[in-house]
C-alpha cells in the first residue's frame, strides 16, 4: 500500500521493517543518532570565507579554477571535498 501511495519515493521493505523494528523496541526520535566517524572538516568558517571571497572576486569562476586554487580541495561527484 505504501508503495501504491508514495511511488519511488517508498522506502524498501526492509528499511521499513528496521525502522518497524526501532519503534517497537522504544525509540521514539525520528531523527538521526550520534554515530561514529570523522566528522565533517570540509565547510570550517576558514574555508567559508576563502571561497567568499573568491566568489566575491570574479562570479564566472569554473571548478577547475577552484580546484587550482590553493583551498586544499578537489572535485568528488560533484562536490569540492578536501584533499587527502
């Protein structure tokens, strides 16, 4: 019925039998836990600022030109990550 109601914007079974699962358990949060990792680096007020004014300097800048620049970064899928 879900699938008939919300199309491809459905979530799959089995996520839909996990989140079943957490409700049943007692969480009662939809959003997002704490997990594990590195946490994001890439968008410090630092790196903000630089790309401002880089921005502010000339708007037809291209990826290539940033990924030029000195920000310490390249293009991953669309996004400027940090290298490393």
């Amino acid at each position: 019925m879900l699938k008939k109601a919300f199309g491809v914007d459905c979530l799959s079974d089995r996520q839909i039998f996990r989140w079943h699962e957490a409700f049943a358990e007692g969480r009662e949060d939809v959003n997002d836990e704490n997990r594990a990792g590195r946490p994001s680096t890439s968008s410090s007020d630092d790196n903000v600022k630089r790309v401002r004014d880089l921005l502010n300097a000339g708007r037809r800048l291209s990826v290539r030109f940033f990924r030029n620049e000195s920000l310490g970064m390249r293009k991953v899928c669309a996004k400027l990550v940090p290298k490393g």
